[in-house]
C-alpha cells in the first residue's frame, strides 16, 4: 500500500486517527535497560492475563511495547491508560500484571508500583520532577510510540514534515535549517546547515547522507534509546536531507554493541519502503532515496566521520586526513553528508516549528534542546533533554535530584573521553557548545558522569586514556605511541610509582598530542589528562609526591581511619576487612592498625561515613 | 595566488600541497612517510608547521594541506611547531632506536626524553608509516597490509604466511625509510616477505633483474590508481 | 560441525550477500556468529566473492573488535567497562566472573563454553554495573550475583 502523494499521506493519516481507540491500554517498555529487567515476561504476562480475564477485543484493552523512557533504573517501566489519564508504574514484574489489569479495569491505581520520590507520589510520568522539568522535543515519542509500528508514528504526526519539506525546493529547506542554526549533535556542534550547502554544491555522480548511530562514549545512551524507541524520526530527518542534497542513497551506522537499535531501524525501513517513504518518487516528488543499516565492527574510532564512510566501505575504520572534507569527497569519494542520529531527528522538528519556533528554546548560538545521559553517582539517572543554555547545577541537581547517598558532589565529566571534569566551582556554567569548551571540557555528544568525593581524578584520567589507547586505530604516531606513553606514567601515579617530571611531562606530552593527532580521536584524547590537571592539580601532586590517593580508590595508597566521633561501632567495617586489620580498641568503637593495605572495602560499607581515606603513615 | 612562509611571500598555484610549495622555494621541513611517487597519508606528522588563517592558528601536516586561502601564513619553527616535531620524533625513536633514519631526524630537529618511560621490548624497526603498503597498492599486488590496531598494528602479509599474492618486486623494502623490509638476492633468486623467486633474465644482456610474477603484474594491470579504485566501488552502488 | 556441513553452512552465509566489497564486514560478522571466529576458508570465501585483494580480508578481520581469528566460547559474556560501570564497581564483578569460571578476561574456558570479555559501554549506564551474554543484558550486577547469572546462561 503505497503512499504516492502528501494528500495520501494526510488521508492515510486520518484513517488512523479514526480507528476506535482501546478503552483500557498498557504500555510496557521494552528498550534495552528495561529487557535486561525483564519487562519481555512482563509484556507476555500482562497480554495473557487480560485474556484470561476476558479484557481480549481490541476495543476493550490494547497491550503495546513502547521504546526507551530514559529512566531506566526504574525499569521495567509500565504506563496504564484509562478514561484519558495515564499512571506510571516502576519496578514492575511479571507477578505483577494480574493486579495491574484488575486495577485498571477498575480505574484504580497499584499505590505500591508508584514512583516516589521521598514523601510524594507519582501518578503520572510527566509530573515526576525527573521529568517534569525537562523539555521533551527530541525524545517526545520515545517512551510513548511503538517503535515497532508506523502507522502508530504516522498517527502521531509522523511524516508530516517529510510531505511538506518535499513542497519545498531544497535551497529553501537548506536555509530553514541554517537559519534555525541546527548545529550537530554527535560532538562537533558544526552548522548542519553549512555542511548540506556544502554538499549541495559539490559535485560527483551520486551524493550520500549518513547517520552516525555509533556511539561509543562510555555513560552514554542517548542515541541508543532513540534509535530504539523512535526509529522513524531518524529515518524522516535524513530523509529531507536527502532531499536537500541531492542524495540518491542513505546508511545508517548502528554500533554492533546496540543489536535492538538494529532490529528496530532495520524494521523501520521495511515498512517505510512499504509505504513509499523510501524508494523511488517519495510520496510523488522527484526525489528517489533509499537506506540501508550498517552494524559497527565493535571500533570507538567507528564514530569518527571518515573513519565510520571506510568502514561503510568494507574497510578498516581508519580515520583520513580531514583537510579536504567529506562533504566535498567522503564516501567513495563522493560528496556526503554525515550526522548523528540526534541532529538527524531535530530536523523534522524544525520543519514543523519554523526558525522562531525552533529559536524559542536554547540560546543564540545554540539553539534547540540537547539529549544528556546523566549517570553515575547521581540520585536520579537517565536520559534529560533540556535546552541548551540550562546549567550543569539544574541539570545535576534540580533535575538529577542532587548526589546519591550521604556523599558530596566533586566533578561532572561530560564529553566522553574528548572531553574533562570541571569541578563545583563550575556548576553554575550554562552547557552548550562553547561554554564548557572554554574551561577545558566539552558537552560533547553529551554524555555527564556526575562523580563524589570517592571518585579519584587521577584514575578517572587513567581509565579514559587506557581506553582510547585500546580504541587508537594506530595510523599516526602522537595517538598510538603517546597514549601509550601517558597511559604508562598514570598507571605509575595510580599504583605508588609517580616520580618527579611527571605531572608536567603529562601536561606538555598532552598539549602535543592535541596538536599533532590526525584525527579527532587523538586531537581530543588529551583532554580528560589536561582538564583534571587543571581543575584537580592537588590530585596530581599528591600521587606523584606523597603516593597518596585521597579518594581512597587507588590501591595501596592510602590507609583507611576511623574518624572515632562518627563510628556506632556496628562492625561492618571489620567484617568485610580482607586483612583483618579493623578491630575494638579500649573505648568501644572500632580502628584501623597497621596491616590495613588500602583496599577501600570497608570505605562503603560504613552506614556512618566514618572511615576515611588517609596518607600512609599518619596513625591515628 | 600568495601566501607567506616564515615571513616571506610566496606566489604559488591554488591547491599546492605545503610542503611541496616550501621545499620548491628552498624551506627545510622535515618528513618521513611521505613519498613523491606515493598517495599521501599524513600519519608520521613529522612534517607539521603551523598556519595562520585570519587570526585563527593551528598546527597542520604540510604533506597534505592544500593551499586555498589567500593570504595564508606558514611558519615552520615557531616554538609550538618545536615542541609537537620533537614529541613526534622522540617517540618515534623510543620505538625504533636503532633506526638510523629516526636517529637523524634526532639529530637534526630535536627529541623529547622519553628515557622516563620504559623500553619497547623486541627490536622492530617499523614505525608504521605505511609507505610499504601504499607502494604495494600503487605498484605491486596489494600482497600486505596493516593489520590489528593501535599498539599492536603492524605491517604483514595475510595470516603472517608467506602469500602468493605478492610479486617479489621490492617496491615494499625500496621505500622503507628505517629498513625494516630486508630482502636477499643471490645468483637468480630473490627471497622476500619468506618466499624465494625466480629471477627472469634478461633477454639483452643476461642479467637477472625481475621475478616472472612482477613483470606479469605490470602487464595485466590496469591503468587506475588506488583512489579511482575507491571511487568505482562506490559508483556500483549507483548503477545497481 | 562436519567439514561438509561447515562448507555448506559458510556458502549460505556468503550467498546472503550480493558482490560488493562493502558487505565484508557484515559477511565476516555473520560467519563470527555462526562459527565463533573467522576461519582462513571464510577469508578466503570472501576475497573472491566481495573482489578484495586478501590482504584488505584480513586486514578487517584484524581490525575489528567484534571479530576473532581463534575460537571464542559458544557464549561470550561481555562485562561493560563503561564509565557508569567502572565507578559503580564493574572491575570486582569481572573479577568474580574470572573467579568463577576460572578463566582470564579475554579467554575461553576449557569446555568451549564461556568466553569472558571487558567490552566498551553498552548503553545501559542507568543500570551500572551491565554484563551481557549474547544479546541478552543483565543490569545492577555485583559479585554475589554472578553465580546466579552463570546458573541462568548454563540452563539456556
């Protein structure tokens, strides 16, 4: 059934929209993070249970599958719908679901599944303040459409944006995009704008639009929850830029690591092509585009532009020399347009809304809304999309509900391993795509590690050039032999073996890798090292000085103390002591002697947060 | 169009690569995997200088950055340039310190101490430069490439084995900068990359001086070069 | 998997895919599914069928993380070293994996069993720490889960 024209489209539309639409639903969440809890047997339960209570026409109750909230520590995540309203419930399983229906068949609610956050309770997701004081443009339909299912897209507005960029002429849909100042939302924050005039311009037998699904920086997720719960957003976005460009033929590159996300946008092609969406004459116009997925080979370099068209290639993902860019000879040498799924679903949206619409949200120069992965030791973790210009405070604070636990707030690391940690003093700093930048960080693709007093800066520096050591593809010289180089002296650091020069052959080795890596992988590999050496120097000098680590993570370089006016002599200290070195002294609470090696094990489990990491050689 | 080197102006054609232009004009610039009669790939970095485009400074390989901008100004041995050379060559010499060709540029253009760090176990003097594998691209059979990544890249035939692919035609060990690719010749035969071959004679005056295979190659292959290669992969996609 | 069987399950695979160098990576992901790793036939199969010199084959056979030359466990347990992951303790649990199933990361236990990997984050940094076998993910583990989670993977 082929849509051959935008008025087929509208009716097709309205077709949908008159379908009796179920009394009673359940929505039940089935991104990634949810599965990994089980919400497949909750789904199956549920389906099963409405049939054994007789809730089985269509007309009466409707089980769907929904993608990724972005809340997924609370997962598996079910929504209720009922006479207009909607509940939320969290942690739900599969013994659940009887209790759940019979409740719904009685407009009630399971009191016990409700989100809580201290005293209050949720109904509604969107009153959660999780949510409540984010702005959803991106991520409007995740959580909410089946990813599964087009005509559930197109019935909420899906394609509408496709049918009126295509009455426009391409110059006209390049301007829109440039005048509503779409940057790029993989990292680079480049003007999409510029880069499909670029394109447009160049010339070649055939043009190419890519969308980047590849992402790699550890403690992010927002493209995998898109990709997965919202598919053809995506497809919609490049679709229009093909249009723009002249493109004949798309790809898609879904990391390997992210085989939903496959599954998903694989299915999601077949029913665009189904439609008409995708193939020739789409919905009547001249434009004749198509697209294909292809799965990353498990390489972070994968992510980097040219090295992700050489991999399309069926090549090494080895990064080129940019001088001369892919939109001019990219893919096959042909002009091509790459950018990441994020940017790719903005388009759409800015077709809708128009250059104020879109202007309304962020700030001058960036403007729109931004995916954040906010994880780590933060009290409430998962996807926030805000507009550009909110601060790390409201981001992390406001919206994150603050650090988890009795601990304090020490960095935020945004930007995956391109970008740093700031530190405290920083929180008040508006995120967007300059603004870090100035103080040695980056929002990146916008990844944010929020970490507490017992992180170390040293080993977090450590952990992300051993990572990017492992990820280097290998072809210049500064990557492959400096991180390896930096690698060694922060392993030293890390384990009682820092000498002098150290710290500052760590700074100039870093500058100089910034300076002559070829590629943006190595060009930013130094960041994290410079920007805690910046904002965390005492850090430094201490594991290079004293061999001391005062997060108490580094092992051996530090011993634990009780802090006596805070222990209750409950003993859990000494129980989990591998060294048997935590005992009662004469007063009853408990210390640390001399055989303690600095483990950290009995630094958590203190319910007090009596124990405390100190130099070695300072006894109590 | 008109650009400055060092302070000096220079007429040159829009498009010029940097280095070609400043070694044209009398500029000594360092560099090492670049090669006239090879693509270039720009991943020793030893040949980087510093440009200036309205305001805006940074440091770029000269082997590949075309000259495009009016007005263009080039420096080779600013204090920064100073600094990024000797990290590149110190470590490139922390690698491989036994290659005659590193210990050169050593001498010449300065070395980071690298004796903080421990030392590179084994004596490989390969420094990845890839020349090897672009010469076998362009003249020879594509018998050997990089394989692994990162640390452990390095230059080898398929599986490590001694290949059939490869022609024994030397364009690998002539272009290795650190001789690292060795060969032995000795009365008519020729081993390379652990397979001996047969040296043809000349018809003229009798002396041995190419394997079958090699003059084999050069007739049957065709007259497209390694990026055209590229680009027809792609135009398939085109025609179906 | 007799040698004919393991012929004919190959030409299958190849014949998935039309003559384009650009489905390497995909043909050579397939045959690493279905055989655990990359046999020289495989390379071979493909450096005619896609028209790629061996050299290229090989090169990507080398190149990617998701492929491997020698023989990986019927099922791979990839344990997330994500930054979420590593703060929240993800090295203990790689540890216990270890422990239990007396194999180093990067190794294949005596059976053929169970291969143990660190891998790259996977996306699931809400549930921190994240182990996955196969495709299936198993969120929040910690040491003392592992058991249960080794016990669940030997059933299927």
């Amino acid at each position: 059934m082929r849509l051959s024209s935008p008025e087929d489209l509208e009716l097709y539309r309205e077709q949908l929209l008159r379908r009796v639409k179920p009394q009673r639903w359940v929505r039940v969440c089935a991104g990634t993070g949810c599965l990994a809890g089980g919400s497949q047997r909750v789904y199956e339960a549920l389906v099963e249970e409405a049939r054994r209570i007789g809730l089985d026409s269509p007309v009466k109750f409707q089980a769907r599958c929904s993608g990724c909230h972005g809340f997924c520590e609370e997962g598996p995540l079910v929504v209720c719908g009922m006479r207009g309203s909607e509940v939320l419930y969290r942690k739900v399983r599969r013994e659940d679901a009887l209790e759940i229906l019979l409740a719904l068949a009685d407009d009630r609610v399971v009191e016990r599944l409700l989100y809580r956050d201290g005293r209050e309770v949720y109904r509604e997701e969107r009153h959660i303040p999780f949510y409540a004081l984010q702005m959803r443009k991106v991520l409007e339909r995740c959580g909410k459409v089946d990813p599964r299912d087009v005509d559930h897209y197109i019935s909420l507005g899906g394609y509408a944006s496709l049918a009126r960029a295509l009455s426009m002429s391409p110059e006209e849909v390049i301007d829109l995009v440039t005048r509503a100042g779409l940057r790029g939302r993989g990292g680079g924050g480049f003007p999409a704008g510029q880069k499909w005039a670029s394109c447009r311009s160049a010339s070649g037998p055939q043009k190419f639009v890519l969308a980047n699904g590849d992402e790699g920086d550890p403690g992010a997720f927002m493209d995998r929850s898109l990709m997965e719960g919202d598919p053809h957003s995506i497809l919609e976005g490049m679709i229009i830029g093909a249009h723009a460009v002249g493109a004949s033929k798309g790809f898609i590159y879904v990391r390997d690591e992210y085989p939903l996300a496959v599954e998903n946008l694989t299915h999601a092609i077949r029913e665009a092509r189904r439609l008409g969406l995708l193939g020739r004459r789409i919905l009547g116009s001249d434009l004749s585009f198509d697209v294909d997925i292809c799965r990353g080979g498990g390489a972070f370099v994968c992510g980097e532009s040219s090295a992700l068209m050489a991999s399309i290639e069926g090549r090494p993902g080895e990064p080129r020399v940019k001088y001369i860019r892919s939109t001019e000879r990219g893919l096959w040498e042909c002009p091509t347009v790459l950018n990441n799924v994020e940017t790719w679903a903005n388009v759409p949206i800015i077709i809708r809304e128009g250059v104020e619409g879109y202007r309304s949200l962020g700030t001058k120069d960036s403007p729109g809304t931004k995916v954040f992965s906010l994880v780590g030791k933060v009290r409430r973790s998962g996807l926030v999309e805000v507009p550009m210009g909110t601060t790390l405070r409201e981001i992390i604070f406001e919206i994150g509900g603050g650090v988890m636990g009795r601990n304090r707030f020490k960095a935020v690391q945004t930007g995956g391993p391109s970008g740093g940690c700031l530190p405290e003093s920083k929180l008040d700093l508006p995120v967007d795509f300059d603004r870090l930048t100035r103080e040695g960080s980056m929002m990146g693709s916008g990844g944010m590690i929020v970490m507490d007093h017992r992180s170390c800066m040293v080993d977090v520096a450590r952990y992300f050039v051993k990572f990017l050591e492992g990820e280097s593809c290998g072809k210049c010289a500064p990557c492959r032999e400096g991180l390896k180089a930096m690698g060694e002296i922060l392993e030293d650091l890390c384990s009682r073996r820092g000498r002098p020069g150290d710290v500052e052959m760590l700074l100039s080795m870093g500058n100089a890798l910034t300076d002559t890596a070829l590629c943006g992988l190595g060009q930013t590999a130094a960041n994290p090292v410079l920007s805690t050496l910046r904002h965390f120097m005492e850090e430094y000098r201490e594991h290079q000085d004293q061999g001391f680590c005062r997060a108490g993570v580094c092992r051996g370089m530090f011993v634990a103390r009780v802090e006596a006016d805070l222990c209750v002599s409950c003993g859990a200290c000494a129980k989990v002591c591998p060294f048997d070195a935590i005992h009662r002294d004469p007063s009853g609470k408990f210390a640390v002697d001399q055989r303690c090696e600095g483990c950290g094990a009995c630094l958590d489990v203190c319910p007090m947060g009596a124990l405390l990491p100190s130099p070695r050689g300072v006894r109590e | 169009m008109k650009i400055w080197v060092d302070g000096r102006e220079l007429d040159v054609e829009r498009d010029v690569l940097l280095y070609d232009a400043m070694v044209s004009a009398g500029v000594e610039v360092p560099a090492l995997c670049r090669h006239g009669g090879l693509p270039h790939e720009g991943t020793c970095r030893v040949c980087m200088v510093e440009v200036d485009i309205r305001g805006k400074r940074r440091l770029v390989a000269s082997c590949m950055y075309p000259a495009r901008d009016q007005g263009l100004k080039v420096y080779t041995s600013t204090r920064r340039v100073e600094v990024a050379r000797r990290f590149v060559i110190g470590l490139l010499l922390r690698r491989n310190p036994a290659s005659p060709a590193i210990r050169a540029l050593a001498d010449r253009w300065g070395a980071m101490d690298t004796s903080r760090l421990s030392p590179v176990e084994g004596k490989d003097l390969c420094i990845r430069c890839g020349r090897c594998v672009r010469a076998c691209a362009t003249f020879g059979a594509r018998a050997i490439s990089f394989a692994n990544r990162g640390w452990d890249r390095e230059v080898c035939t398929p599986l490590k084995e001694p290949t059939l692919i490869c022609v024994g035609c030397l364009s690998c060990a002539e272009v290795c900068p650190t001789g690292h690719i060795t060969y032995r010749e000795s009365q008519g035969e020729r081993q390379i990359w652990g397979r001996t071959f047969h040296l043809v004679r000349c018809s003229r005056c009798g002396d041995p001086f190419a394997t079958r295979e090699q003059l084999e190659l050069v007739r049957d292959r065709g007259d497209v070069c390694p990026r055209c290669l590229r680009e027809e992969e792609g135009l398939a996609l085109r025609d179906g | 998997m007799s040698a004919d069987h393991h012929d004919d399950r190959l030409r299958e695979i190849l014949h998935r895919y039309p003559r384009h160098p650009r489905f390497l990576l995909a043909f050579l992901q397939d045959v690493q599914r279905e055989f655990k790793h990359v046999p020289r036939k495989a390379m071979e199969a493909s450096s005619e069928r896609f028209m790629v010199p061996m050299s290229r084959v090989y090169s990507v056979a080398t190149f990617y993380r998701a492929l491997s030359l020698v023989p990986r466990g019927r099922k791979t347990i990839k344990v997330c070293m994500g930054t979420a992951c590593h703060l929240r303790g993800a090295p203990r649990v790689l540890e216990a994996i270890e422990e239990a199933l007396q194999v180093r990361c990067g190794g294949t236990t005596r059976d053929g069993e169970f291969s143990v990997e660190a891998v790259n984050c996977l996306g699931a940094c809400a549930l921190a720490p994240v182990v996955m076998v196969e495709d299936r993910c198993y969120g929040s583990m910690t040491a003392a889960k592992v058991r249960e989670m080794l016990e669940e993977e030997r059933g299927r």
